[in-house]
C-alpha cells in the first residue's frame, strides 16, 4: 500500500511539471516561493526567490523591470485583523479558521542609477496579480502595453519520511 502511495504521489508531482518549487520540493522537501512572469499571455521567465533581493528582467518592450517578492511578517496579519473590522466580521461568521498566506510585492523601475519603486502590494503567496497600463493589481502605466502577470506559487511539500509513516 505504502509502495502505491508513493508512486501516486511522484506521478502528481511529475505531471505538475517542473517549476523551480517543486524542483526544491524534490531536492530538500522545503516550501519554497517561485514567480513566473508572462507578457501578453507568453512566458517570459521564471525564478525561484530565495532572498528579498531585487530580482531584475527585460521585459519584451525594453522596459527594465526589478521585483522583489517578500513574505509577510507576523505583525502584517494582527495588522490585518485590527484595521479590517469588516473583514475580520466576516471570517468570524464563516468561521473560516485560516487566511491565505501572504506576500509583498514590489516592482521598480531598473532604468536609472538606483531602483525607482512604482508600486508595492499584498497578494497571495499562491495568486496570480496582473499590472500595467490598464490596472489590475495596481495600475503602472511605465511597464507599458499589455502589461504583466505574475504567477505566484509556493508548494506545500509532501516528504517521503511523512508518506512512509503512513500505513
């Protein structure tokens, strides 16, 4: 049975690609945040962050575009619960007993000397987020026509040592 279970399990985590998150799912069995970038519904590029460094990229109109995706600390969700009263309301009468986890997310301008911020947002760590001249997450009219989406993913890993404890 546990033999079963496990080669389900690897054919999930093979049919679902190859992402940089799943990669470290593979190779440590720790949570890890990756983002890909498309531009008018092609993929663009994809990356694994692994610090709150600014992450730096073309985008197909020249625009040289900087992203930095962090995690949200402690305090950002009591934050969260204190000022939204509506939204803490509501939780508490679907008895809804977890929030999505959440990420900041920041893009700036990489054309001058040093990184010019043109928006900073909150989103999910597993959301997609769309900017550009249009709106959509934030309205940024410097990325230019049609603008970008972001996929954001952070895998929930299963470890072999978890699964074989199963029986």
């Amino acid at each position: 049975m546990r033999a079963v279970l496990i080669a389900v399990l690897g054919c999930i985590f093979m049919a679902a690609g190859t992402s940089n998150a799943v990669a470290s799912c593979f190779t440590t069995g720790d949570r890890s945040q990756s983002v890909s970038l498309s531009v008018g519904g092609k993929d663009i590029e994809e990356w694994e962050v692994t610090s709150s460094d600014i992450y730096r990229t073309r985008l197909p109109n020249g625009f040289q575009l900087g992203l930095q995706v962090e995690p949200a600390a402690a305090a950002k969700y009591v934050d969260l619960l204190k000022t939204a009263e509506k939204y803490g309301e509501l939780l508490k009468n679907t008895k809804q007993p977890a929030y999505d986890e959440l990420v900041k997310i920041s893009l700036y301008d990489m054309r001058g000397a040093t990184p010019k911020l043109l928006t900073s947002t909150w989103g999910g760590a597993n959301s997609k987020q769309r900017y550009g001249p249009r709106g959509g997450t934030d309205r940024i009219k410097a990325i230019g026509e049609p603008g970008i989406v972001l996929w954001l993913h952070k895998a929930v890993c299963v470890k072999a040592d978890d699964i074989a404890k199963l029986k």
